[in-house]
C-alpha cells in the first residue's frame, strides 16, 4: 500500500468519525432529552446548534490551512474534536451538553475540508477517481451504520457512549497522523476576508435557521420565510462580494468548469436526496411501522449494504462507460428506489425493503463517486484549496437542509392527508430531487472528465 493511499484512508477514518457524529445523536435524541429533563424541541438544539456551527466556520478551513499549515490544522482540529466529544459524554446538564456541541462543530468544520485538501491537493489526475473513493467512504457508510449503532447503543449501554466511541478513535488516527502526514511547507500569505466570511455565515444561518423553524408549525412560517429570505439575501451578497473583492476568502472562478460546475449543481439536489434517505426510511420505520429503533436501524442497514457491493465496481464502471452513462442510470434508480419505499406496507414481504435499500444505497455510491471525482477533474492544482472550501460549504449545506427538508414535507402534507400518507408522499419528494441532476446529466458531452478514466 503506497504513502498516498495509507494518508487517504487515515483522512477517511477521520471524516467518518465527525460524520458519524453528527448523524448518530438523531437516534439517541428521545433517550438524551429525558435523560436531561429537557422538552424535544430543546433537545433538537443538540443537532442545529453543530449543524449551524459547522456551517459558519467551514468556510475559514481553506484560508486557516492555507495559513497555518494542513497537518497542523488537521491534528489540532481532530485533537478538539475528541475532546470535546469527551466533554460530551461527561456533561452534567444540557447547557453543557450545548457548549460542547458547539466547540465540536468548530473542530469538526476544520477537519473535513482540511482532511479532504491534504488528499486531493497535489494528486494526479488520473488519480482522482481512485483517490476520490477513499474520501466518498465515510459520507456513504456513516449516515447507514449511525442509525443502528445508536439503536445497539443505547438498548445496551447509555447515551453518553455514543460520544466516548469518538476517543479511541480520534486517539488513534492522532498518532498516526503525526507521523504519516508529511510536515507542512510554507505557504501563501493572504488577508483575511472578513466580509466574505460574514456574508457566507450570514447565508448559512439563515437558510439552515429557516428551514429548521419551518420544521415547528404554521405559526412560525413568517419567521421561516423571513430566515429563507434574508439567506437568499446573503446569497446574493456573498456571490457579488466573492466575484468581485481582490482577495476573497475562496474564488468562484472553478464554477466556469463544466465538470465543477455540474458537480456542485448536481450534487446539491444530490445530496439533498440520497443524503435524507436513511433519515426518512428510519422515522418511516419507527412511526409508521412502530418498529424499536433498532429493528428500523437493521433494515437501514441495508443502505450501506448496497454501498459496500457496488464500491469495488465503481471505478471500473466509470472507466469503461464514463461519468454520464453511470450518472443517468444512478439517478434513476435512485428515482425508483424511493418510488418503491413509499409503497411498502407491513405485509411487504422483507426482501423487498431490504432489495430497495440496496438499491438506493449503491446507486448513491456510484453517483456520489462519479460527482467526487468530477469535481477535480479539471480544477488545476493552484485552485483546489479554493475549489474544495466551495465544495465543502455547498455539500454541507445540502446535508444539513436533509432533515428538515423531509420534517417540512412530511408536516405540510399531514395537514391534507393521513400521517402514513405524508410519509410516503417525502419518499416519492426525495425521488423527484433527483429530475434536476438527470435533465443536467442529458446536456453533458459523452468524454467529460476524461482526463480521470
């Protein structure tokens, strides 16, 4: 195994940690609310409050690893990251609890962007496709463990341990971070773009912020509204403020690559899909079937099934029939998958949940890791930092507006029909995303991304 591959996997294990993180603590909600006396809706604070931090500080990682030096960063930010997920574990109210959340969410902004720069900076681009699958690992299998994991957890242990799983973890890819990851070199010095930074924050806050209060009932539309609209703002603030300031805090120049360009476009309504659907299938489960968390986790399970089939094939596909042949299909079997989820019953015979999570699940891999190479395929070397912070931001975004985009679907149509209805309504919702990548995907020459195969 080559230094280049060996680095891969350690940046791997460490994006999985943070995702894991962030998406486990939605099955140990109920348990962690009574456990600290608080109401759901307090309790929910535990996922926004990380997912809003994340979304203010990611966009510093370019500048700050730029600045500082990325194996600095890295070690530094997985170091805060375990021990705030030990400061997790050992709160003693939910203020602290809260804190710690925060303090995670700010190491764990730096840490995905800088781990994903330290691979993807200097690689060849006949590389990237191979390089790319290492990183798409930890966003496939994560949001697929974490649901049974939490389950399997907190039937046997409590919900402190599902933060004390980081330790050892964050322990062990330190100690070999420190010795793997080459020293840092002297890099360029910019200033700091206060402005672009504010815009960015402002953006993220209010979108995600508008979202999740869109998630609390009809009285509080005019609040959601008035969020979405400032975010839409910001928006504008941001792009005209990137496009146009000397030294921004990352450049939008890559976005005239086609191959970025449909990466980001694509991928957004992406990941706003697949990215939801674990979520969606274990609430469905759960609620509808009344299903124990961990029976509903188990079945989950069966997304990361299909992730893990189809990931030895996913290079070999894309090599032989190219990005947009494996696009088009992945998209709409995905399409299909979700279709046929919203019309299981309880008399559904197993093997078909089973059979359409598998689906779901490997076509998610194969298109995310048709996307993640996309991405660098034509980028050139001195625009990658910049190129990966936008990826980041845009893919966190669209990550963090999954649950609550399938809250406000599965609320909006439960005042016009029956609960089990609006549930099978967001699966058909979350299939549909998929029209937007499909109908780009059709516009796309037949060789792009050939400099990768």
């Amino acid at each position: 195994m080559t230094k280049p591959v060996k680095v891969a996997l350690l940046m791997a294990a460490s994006l999985f940690m943070e995702i894991m993180d962030g998406t486990i603590v939605t099955t140990a909600l109920p348990t962690m609310t009574r456990a600290l006396h608080v109401s759901a809706t307090s309790g929910a604070l535990m996922i926004s409050v990380y997912l809003i931090t994340v979304a203010i500080f990611i966009p510093l990682s370019g500048w700050i690893s730029q600045h500082f030096g990325q194996k600095r960063i890295w070690l530094l930010a997985v170091a805060g990251f375990t021990l705030s997920s030990l400061g997790d574990a050992l709160a003693v109210n939910f203020a602290m609890l809260l804190v710690m959340r925060v303090l995670q969410g700010i190491f764990g902004s730096l840490m995905t962007p800088t781990a994903r720069i330290i691979v993807l900076e200097k690689t060849e681009p006949e590389q990237l496709l191979v390089m790319t699958s290492y990183l798409v690992w930890p966003a496939l299998l994560a949001p697929a463990i974490a649901p049974v994991a939490g389950g399997a957890i907190i039937a046997v242990l409590s919900w402190r341990w599902i933060f004390l799983i980081n330790l050892p973890i964050g322990i062990v890819i330190w100690v070999i971070g420190r010795q793997l990851i080459d020293a840092d070199q002297p890099g360029a010095r910019t200033q700091f773009d206060v402005v672009g930074f504010l815009a960015i924050a402002l953006m993220s806050i209010s979108i995600l912020g508008g979202f999740e209060v869109g998630t609390h009932g009809r009285q509080w539309a005019w609040l959601a509204g008035l969020l979405l609209g400032c975010g839409a703002g910001a928006a504008y603030w941001s792009y005209h403020h990137l496009k146009t300031t000397a030294t921004p805090l990352f450049t939008l120049e890559t976005m005239h690559i086609q191959s970025f360009r449909v990466a980001q476009t694509g991928g957004l309504f992406l990941w706003l899909s697949v990215g939801a659907m674990p979520y969606l299938l274990t609430i469905f489960l759960q609620n509808i079937f009344h299903w124990s968390a961990l029976k509903a986790g188990s079945y989950v399970l069966f997304i990361f099934l299909g992730n893990v089939c189809i990931k030895p094939l996913t290079t070999p596909l894309i090599q032989h029939f190219g990005y947009k042949i494996n696009l088009l299909v992945a998209f709409v079997l995905i399409f299909a998958s979700a279709t046929g989820l919203a019309f299981v019953t309880l008399q559904t015979p197993a093997w078909i949940i089973m059979g359409l999570a598998v689906m779901s699940g490997g076509m998610r891999s194969l298109s995310l890791s048709s996307y993640n190479a996309l991405s660098f395929a034509d980028v050139p070397y001195q625009q990658r930092n910049d190129a990966n912070t936008l990826n980041v931001v845009m893919q966190n975004l669209a990550q963090g507006l999954g649950v609550s985009l399938v809250s406000i679907v599965i609320a909006l149509a439960s005042t016009t029909m029956a609960t089990a209805s609006a549930y099978r309504l967001c699966f058909v919702f979350l299939g549909l995303l998929v029209l937007y990548p499909i109908l780009e995907a059709l516009t796309l020459p037949q060789d792009i991304g050939a400099s990768t195969r």
